[in-house]
C-alpha cells in the first residue's frame, strides 16, 4: 500500500472518530440540557439565600428538572409545598447540623478531578475541602455541628452489589483533624477482637456527646450494627445483625435502618430498632428503601425513593416511626433531607 493511501486511510479515520467523539459530547449536552429543563407542574423554585441557622426549615438536595438540579434548597418544614430557596452550592449529597454543613461532591470523570467533600459554614461558604476516595454515598453531621463524616465508594456502585468496598471517615471541625478510614479502628464481634480483609463500614450517625457513633460493618457475608467511640478508636458489635444505614433518633433511644429482607437480592425495609430491649419494630413504607433514613423529628422519618416513571430523580416521603400510618410524599424531586 502506498504512503498516499495510508495517510488517506488515515486521514479517513480520523475524521470518523472525530465524528463519534463531537456525536457523543453532543449527546450528552442534550441529555444534561434536558435534565435541567423545568418540567410542567414540577415544584417551584428560586434563588436566594440559604441559612442553616433558619429555624423551621429542610434542607436537601434538589432534585427536581430545572436550573437548580443539584442545589443545596431549603423549604419551610410547615409548608413544604412552598417555593423552594436555592443557594449556589451543588452537592452530590448533603447533610448539615447546628449550622455546619457536608457537601459530597462527585468528580467530574475517570481522568478529572477526584469528588471533594466541602465542609461549609451556615451561610454555606467553604471552611475546608477534603478529596474523595470513591463515589459519594452517605453524610452526617453530629448534632453539635462538631463532627462530620461520610462515606464513598471505592469499589462496585451500590449496596447491593456482589462486590464492593466503602471507605468511611470522620472529621473534627474545630481541629481539622480527619480520621480518614474507620477500618482501622480496633473491632470487636462476638466478644473477640476481630480482623479481616472484606471488613466493610458505613452509615455514620452521631449521637450528641461528640464521642458515641453507630455504624454499619460488614464482614463474611453479615452486616452488623456497631457502636464506635471516637477517642478509643473502637468499634463493638452490638449484638444485632442485618442493620445497614443506622440512623439515631434525636432522643438517643431508638435507630432507624434498613434491613434486607431477601437474601442476595437488592430488597430493603425500614425498621425502627429500640436500644434499650433491641425491639424491632417494622414500618409502613413497604417498598425497598435504599437509603439513610433521616429522622425529621423523634416521631417522623424522610427516606429517598426513585421518582415513579423517572429513574433520574428522587422523590422524599415520610413515615411514623411506630410503625402505624402510612407512607407519605414530602418533598417530590429531592434527596438528602436535613431538618434544620
């Protein structure tokens, strides 16, 4: 073949993937512009400002089509049909307590930058941003403002996974000091010091003496809800299995948390567990939740559940945490509930 033919072969080539290269971003230019289009009879919502010192609001993440897709948003607790408040701040995930705020935020791709979590004040400025092992997954924020953790994944996409690997940390507000991987804690299950490599934790919710922690930990195919102190560096087993995504009531009392309730298969339910008589109580929502609950009050749990006929949105819904009543939709277009 000549060198005349071979530099048209290509030249030939070249356009063709320059084609499916400007085919592609075109593509998903498209896809992004109609993500971000308002949708008819969708929520409405504004720019403003957010503060996460206002009392009677719910923070979250909007989800709803439009240009504030993404957007830290608040809406008053008592009218959460209202006009929605959106601030300027894109989060992934998002939690906030005692005007301290948690911002998970995805990278932009395999060869940008890595996901970040911004820690913010309560007019959501920036105070610290720390880079991402992996994909966002959860955020919580202890009940004083101090404390902050989150996990992400570092291996397989979801919970309900075959394989996957999470990385949780924790981090001091005051002293910036970050515990960047509670594998390393020293675990205890069953009375006896424990290590193992497929060792998993996730799930982190405060309680209010900056110390005491609830988790998930995974391990030989169980998951097990452990109670972690921060200044032993410590993780015990509680004696209680099948609790994944704890979440403690404000009174200290109770955990809420999803439970498997199909072996192997993506099928979760919310259960409310008391600390006390470790009773587990199940509750109305009878459709799998794959989410950390939040609990709006000591009565009251919002949960995340797929839009119906929309795979790309997120709608919240509340239930009593006694069990009785039935599922009720809060907020549609929205995840990462905050009540402030």
């Amino acid at each position: 073949m000549s060198t005349a033919r071979r530099l048209l072969i290509l030249g030939i080539a070249v356009l063709l993937l320059a084609g499916l290269g400007t085919g592609f971003v075109l593509h998903a230019a498209s896809r992004a512009a109609d993500r971000n289009k308002p949708r008819a009879g969708g929520p409405a919502v504004a720019a403003g400002t957010v503060s996460l010192t206002r009392t009677g609001q719910v923070a979250f993440v909007n989800a709803a089509h439009g240009p504030y897709r993404g957007r830290v948003t608040t809406v008053p607790a008592g009218a959460p049909g209202g006009t929605r408040t959106a601030s300027t701040l894109d989060c992934a995930r998002f939690y906030a307590a005692a005007g301290t705020g948690v911002c998970l935020r995805s990278g932009l791709g395999v060869l940008a930058r890595t996901g970040k979590a911004v820690i913010t004040d309560a007019a959501l400025h920036t105070r610290r941003t720390f880079p991402l092992a992996g994909v966002p997954s959860r955020a919580r924020v202890s009940p004083s403002g101090r404390l902050a953790a989150w996990t992400v994944f570092v291996g397989g996409e979801s919970y309900g996974a075959a394989f996957f690997s999470t990385r949780t940390s924790i981090l001091d507000t005051r002293t910036w000091h970050l515990l960047p991987n509670l594998e390393d804690f020293a675990i205890t299950l069953a009375g006896q010091p424990y290590h193992a490599v497929d060792t998993n934790i996730w799930g982190v919710t405060f309680a209010s003496d900056d110390d005491t922690f609830y988790a998930t930990l995974a391990t030989a195919g169980k998951t097990h809800l452990v109670k972690g102190s921060i200044t032993r560096r410590t993780l015990t087993d509680t004696g209680v299995q099948n609790v994944e995504c704890p979440s403690l009531s404000p009174d200290g009392t109770r955990v809420a948390f999803k439970k498997r309730v199909l072996a192997g298969a993506s099928l979760w339910h919310e259960y409310v567990l008391d600390l006390r008589t470790l009773r587990q109580t199940p509750l109305a929502e009878h459709r799998s939740v794959d989410d950390q609950a939040t609990w709006l009050d000591n009565d009251t749990l919002a949960y995340a559940l797929p839009t119906q006929g929309d795979t790309t949105s997120t709608d919240l819904w509340t239930v009593p945490a006694d069990g009785t009543g039935t599922p009720h939709l809060l907020l549609p277009g929205a995840s990462s509930p905050a009540p402030l």
